[in-house]
C-alpha cells in the first residue's frame, strides 16, 4: 500500500522509524502546512515533499497516515476519503464523537478504511495480557484499576501549549492508551460515571526555547471514571497532570482467582505479570501472543493487510470512535452529575496470535 503522509511533527519520528521495516507499505510523499519542514523530512525519508492538496490528488497515494493535529482530524480525514484514499489518524480520532460520525458514515459509503491509532495494543505486551483473560487464567475478570498521572508535559516538552487546549489534557492524550486495552482485553463499555476537575496551578514552559512563557489551560486536568462493561467487569480510571508522585499501580485487572500486572500501554512490549490463587506470587509470563517487535504504524500495515484479504483491521475507526464516546462521557458525566449510557458499542478486535506479522496474517 502506498501511503503519505500529513503532519511531520515530533510524532512522525517514530512512524517514520518503522515503516521501512514493513514490507506491505510504501512510503511515497509527505506533506506539511511548514513547506521547509516538509522537504526537510522528505529528504531524510528519500520521498516526496508535496503540498496538502497535491498529496490528496496524487494517483501514487493509496492511503494517507493523518499526523495532524487533534482539532483537524476529522477535516483532514474526511478531505482523504473525499479523494477516495483510506486514513490512519494519530490518536484521538476526533474531538467529540458527533465530530467523527459523519467521517466514518462517509467511509462507509465509499468502501474506505478509517484507523486509528493506538496500535499499541497490538504488541505483546497487551495482547499476551489479553490471551489471560482469555484463557481464564485469573478466572473471571471483575474489576480493572488504571491509572495514569504525571506533573504535567510542561516539564518536558519543548512546545507543550497545545496539551492544555481542546483536544489535549491528560484524558484525549493519554486515555487512549489506557481504554483502547481495557476494550481490547475486557469488552466494549455500556455506561461511564465520571469526575474531572481543573487545576490552578499556573503553568510555563520549563525547557527548551520557549522556557518561562505561561500556557493558557483551557481544559481538565485531572479526570476519574467508573465504567461499566457489556461483559459485567467493572473499570476505575484516572488521568492527571497534577500528580508530582504516587504509588497507586499502573494498570491492572483482578479476577476471581487471580490478577494480572498489565504493561504500559503506551509501550507494545513491557512484560507482563500474574498472581493466581494457585500460585500465589507474582511472576513474569513469557510473551506469547501480539506483534513481536511492534512500532507505531504496525496498525497502518494491519489495516493495509486487511483490505487486501477482505478481514476486519484491528486498530479500527469504530474502536476509536468508542474510545472517544467513553473520553466523551467522563467530563460529561462529571458536569451533569449524572451516569451516562454510551449509544456506540463495538466488536473486540481480533486477537493477534504469536507469531503473527501485519503483513502476513
């Protein structure tokens, strides 16, 4: 599949490092609103630099990967499917779930692909977590705990402005990774309670040359959720910018005979951890399901694979539209002080087995 690709920020490095590694994709063309940058990068790649509309137009473009910012996702993907292209957005897939209806209506009725990352969980790391729960090795999964925190990206990232506006926060940059696996590994989500909150802390950039410039904060920064899933599990969330240190767990999911140590989501192949009533320590498990050696675009060439033998892809628009329902409802909950029954509901994503490549299975 020929792909190019819009947006060359920080994020297209690590798409950039994988793609050669796959064999069913080929990278063609880049294009960018900073002209310069695009050809600075189309050189480093020995592809194309090409303006937005010329990318859309260009017969050589199979599918464009859509590294653009959260607020155009949905404009820009709905540009490509306009000029009859697949697209794999960068995570989130929208702003709101409204937003993404209609571009995934409109796939739809012209036999395109949506995906969207995170392909993450396509790893081993979740995927041998997941081959537990299947197995019932830790019995019947009843609760999950998840929690992700962290000072804030302003103490890192050299530009991190856009963190702190719609689209941005601890939920829409983070969620993702957290409630795609929870999906993955326990089923869709059929109703969400939820708290945010919104920190006064003033905030400035600490690195790099925009140090000491204050950042506006136009969203949460700390959110919770209960959510309650089609298959009875139970799921506790939380996702901060406000924490300077914690010793709560980062991701885990206990059963009626045991509980599994899931790994990072946001890596593809931490290890993973069990604890069962028969053996009654912690101890590792040998990886033995998802894609060995992942790399972020493995969802691209998932979804690449999958048009070619007419299989559903597993890092899927309706996966992320769920996603984004359930980030939806958290806030909303919180501020209608009310439980929120989710309308969208989605398949698990098949299981990918050991061995598996994206290009082959």
């Amino acid at each position: 599949m020929r792909i190019g690709v819009i947006g060359v920020g920080n994020i297209s490095a690590q798409y950039f490092a994988t793609l050669p590694s796959l064999p069913n994709l080929r990278l063609v063309a880049v294009a960018d609103l900073d002209m310069v940058r695009a050809g600075e990068v189309a050189a480093e790649q020995g592809v194309e630099a090409r303006t937005v509309d010329e990318l859309l137009a260009s017969d050589d473009v199979d599918a464009v990967l859509n590294l653009t910012i959260p607020a155009v996702h949905v404009e820009v993907g709905t540009r490509v499917l306009e000029a009859g292209k697949h697209v794999y957005a960068e995570k989130p897939l929208a702003l709101r779930p409204a937003d993404a209806a209609p571009m995934l209506a409109l796939a739809e009725s012209k036999g395109l692909r949506v995906g969207s990352a995170p392909d993450t969980v396509l790893g081993t790391g979740i995927q041998t977590a997941r081959r537990l729960v299947d197995d019932g090795v830790v019995g019947q999964v009843l609760t999950a705990d998840a929690h992700w925190s962290a000072p804030g990206h302003e103490r890192w990232h050299p530009n991190p402005a856009f963190y702190y506006q719609p689209g941005g926060g601890p939920l829409l940059d983070m969620g993702p990774y957290y409630l795609t696996a929870l999906v993955t590994m326990l089923g869709p989500v059929v109703r969400v309670s939820g708290v945010s909150i919104r920190s006064p802390r003033e905030r400035s950039v600490a690195t790099g040359p925009k140090a000491g410039e204050s950042i506006e904060v136009a969203v949460d920064t700390g959110v919770s959720g209960i959510l309650e899933h089609a298959s009875g599990a139970v799921s506790r969330v939380s996702f901060s910018f406000d924490t300077w240190a914690t010793r709560a767990p980062l991701f885990e999911l206990h059963g009626t005979t045991g509980s599994i140590a899931v790994p990072d989501p946001n890596r593809f192949d931490d290890p993973v951890e069990v604890w069962t009533v028969e053996q009654p320590e912690w101890r590792t498990v040998q990886p033995d399901a998802g894609y060995e050696g992942a790399g972020r675009g493995y969802g691209l060439a998932d979804m690449a694979h999958a048009i070619a033998t007419d299989r559903p892809h597993r890092a899927s628009g309706e996966l992320a539209q769920h996603v984004l329902e359930i980030m939806d409802a958290i806030p909303r909950s919180s501020s209608e002080h009310a439980v929120i029954t989710l309308e969208t509901t989605v398949e698990r994503p098949a299981a990918v087995p050991e061995g598996a490549r994206p290009d082959s299975w």
